[in-house]
C-alpha cells in the first residue's frame, strides 16, 4: 500500500508540473502569431496575414466572400486598435493545451496549435452577451 | 525464490498489472476519441506523447483516482462507528468505534511482532493508529486538486473552441462541469461499496475473506470466510 501511494502522489505531481511548464512555453508563440496577424492586416499585406490562418478558416473566409483570402482578409475589422509591434499594445494571451485566445488592444484572436505551429481559427470578433463572439473570421 | 515471492505478494502483483494495462488502454482509447473531435472540429490530431501529457488526459485520470481513494477513505472511517447486522464488511456490534488498546495490541498491550510505532506510546503510537486513513484522504485531496486543475484547462481549451472566453480557475471550482465530473464518480463509488456491504449479508463467495463462510447464519457479523 505504502510503495502504492508513493506512486500516485508521484504521478500527481507530475500531472500538475507538465499543466503548469507546457502553458508557460506556448504563450509567447501564440500571442507573436496574433500580433503578426494584426500588424499584417494594418499593413495590408494580405498574404502574410493569410498564411498565418488554419486551413479551414482559410477556406471558409474565401467561400463566403466569394475571392481570394489575401483579398477578403483585408475587408476585414483587424487590428484597428493600435500598433502591435510598437508595444502600444502589447496583448495578453491565455493557452489551454492546443488552444489560445490572445488580446491586443480591441482585437480578440483565437487560435490552435497545428503541427507545433499557432495558426488562428477566429478574429474580428465581437463579444455576445452570454453567447460564444460572433467572428467574422471564423471556422465553418 | 522468486515462485515464493510471486505467490506471496500475487494479490498486489495482479491489480498492479491490471492498474498498469488499463491506463495504457485507456491513454489509446483517449487519444482516439480525442482526435476524433480534433478532426470534428477542424482541428490539428495529436500524437500519442501529447495526448498523455495533456490536460484532457489528467483529469480523466485523476477524476477517477480521487474518487476511489475517497470511497477507501469514507469506508476505512465509516467502519470504525457504523455497523452493518450479517455483514462481513462490518465489526461485530458490540465493538462500534476505536477499541480498546487491549483489542488494538498498542502500547502495553503490544505483542513482540507488533510495528514499532505500535509498542512505543504517545504521539507516535496516536499518528501510526490513523496512518492508512491519513495517506488514502491525502492522496484523495491530492487527486481532487490534480482534477480540478486538469479540468480546469480542459473545459478553457473546449470553451475556446467554442470561441468563449476562458474561465478563472476559481470560478470553475464553481462550474456545473466539475461537480458533474466529480458527483458522477462519487455515486457510483458510494453504490458499489454500499452494495458490497448488503449483499454479503445474503450472498457467499467461497474461499474469499470478502465474504463468510458459505454455510455461515445471514446473521452473523463481523465473520470472514
């Protein structure tokens, strides 16, 4: 019994120390890609602001405006809230496992980990009360 | 030699083997099912190593450990005052609550084989008579914390999904998704123990201290086969 407890209290704590160690070393990533998203929407560089969404916001954003993401990402409401990499607005971001929600200025960007690399899945979004943010940038 | 030690310590041996294959099992099927809703979701799979080493996996795990170690803990305690008429789980009913030191051979009573702390009185011999219930409620607190954190990034990663805002965790201590993980566990812990306890006053297993002998009275108490 003794060798038993042991063991779980070991695994415990270790369940505890990988929570807390792999949160640290992912915020800095996932906070960089939203304010690179930003900054590429205010310097309308359309293709850089592109490459940096997951797949299927990518398509979905082409389908429902019917032209070119590199094109439609530039209609969109980003990054109007300052400048990013002037560290006006420097954001604050939030990673739980393979997802991330990042805040800079008035922009709020979601974003999931694909392939070791943070691609965003939602932006140009609006807050709903007590509803998920409707954004305009979005997954299908 | 090694027969010897097998045969002696086969009871630990056997559930440390089970313990061990089914949390591999479970880490497989976890990490299936997880993908699956990855894929759902238009979302990246993981391999293996991150499902195991992630928040979805803790707390699956340690909802279930905490309530375990939780119903060994509420058992150990509730056997010593409650009683149980017929059933093998419990004492018999003129020894409801702690014993004498005569009955719990401590101190004077000690015998030549009994556990040092057992023989030498005071502090010692107070914190030994509550060892097992100490280390079982600390791992059950322990568990539960594991679970609360493990669930906490958990339920955030899924409310960001849903593209919510993430909750404290303070306020997920609060939130119907941790009490649903930690009740649905906890009844069936309370149902299987219970019913352990009843059904042994009626029903025999020969040859299991589980039970009483099969041709032992419904009422007798406190007898082990």
């Amino acid at each position: 019994m003794t060798r038993r407890a042991r063991w779980a209290a070991l695994a415990g704590a270790g369940c505890a120390l990988v929570l807390a160690g792999c949160a640290g070393a992912q915020d800095d990533a996932a906070l960089s890609a939203a304010r690179q998203l930003l900054a590429a929407a205010r310097d309308s560089d359309g293709t850089a602001a592109c490459a940096l969404l997951a797949p299927a916001t990518r398509s979905e954003l082409e389908q429902t405006s019917g032209r070119p993401c590199e094109r439609a990402i530039l209609e969109e409401d980003l990054g109007q809230g300052g400048d990013p990499e002037e560290g006006a607005e420097e954001g604050r971001v939030e990673v739980f496992d393979s997802m991330a929600q990042a805040v800079v200025g008035r922009d709020r960007v979601f974003l999931s980990r694909f392939d070791g690399r943070w691609l965003v899945v939602a932006a140009a979004c609006t807050p709903v009360a007590d509803r998920p943010y409707d954004c305009s940038i979005a997954m299908p | 030699m090694r027969r010897g030690f097998v045969r002696h310590n086969a009871l630990s041996l056997f559930f440390g083997a089970l313990f061990l294959l089914s949390l591999a099992g479970q880490s497989v099927a976890g990490w299936l099912q997880f993908n699956d809703r990855q894929v759902a979701e238009h979302l990246d799979a993981v391999p293996w190593a991150g499902y195991v080493s992630s928040s979805d996996f803790a707390v699956d795990v340690a909802e279930n450990w905490q309530s375990e170690f939780l119903q060994f803990w509420v058992y150990l305690m509730a056997t010593v005052w409650l009683l149980q008429k017929g059933s093998p789980e419990s004492k018999e009913l003129d020894k409801a609550g702690r014993e004498s030191d005569e009955d719990q051979k401590i101190g004077r009573f000690a015998e030549p084989g009994s556990p040092a702390w057992a023989k030498v009185g005071g502090w010692r011999t107070r914190l030994y008579s509550s060892s097992l219930a100490a280390v079982m409620g600390a791992i059950f607190l322990m568990s539960w914390f594991v679970q609360s954190v493990a669930g906490w990034a958990a339920f955030n990663e899924e409310r960001l999904q849903q593209l919510r805002d993430p909750l404290a965790w303070s306020e997920y201590l609060r939130a119907a998704d941790f009490w649903a993980r930690t009740l649905q566990n906890w009844q069936s812990e309370f149902l299987a123990v219970g019913t352990l306890a009843v059904l042994a006053i009626y029903l025999r297993q020969r040859g299991s201290p589980q039970s009483k002998p099969v041709g032992e009275p419904h009422d007798s108490t406190g007898v082990e086969g």
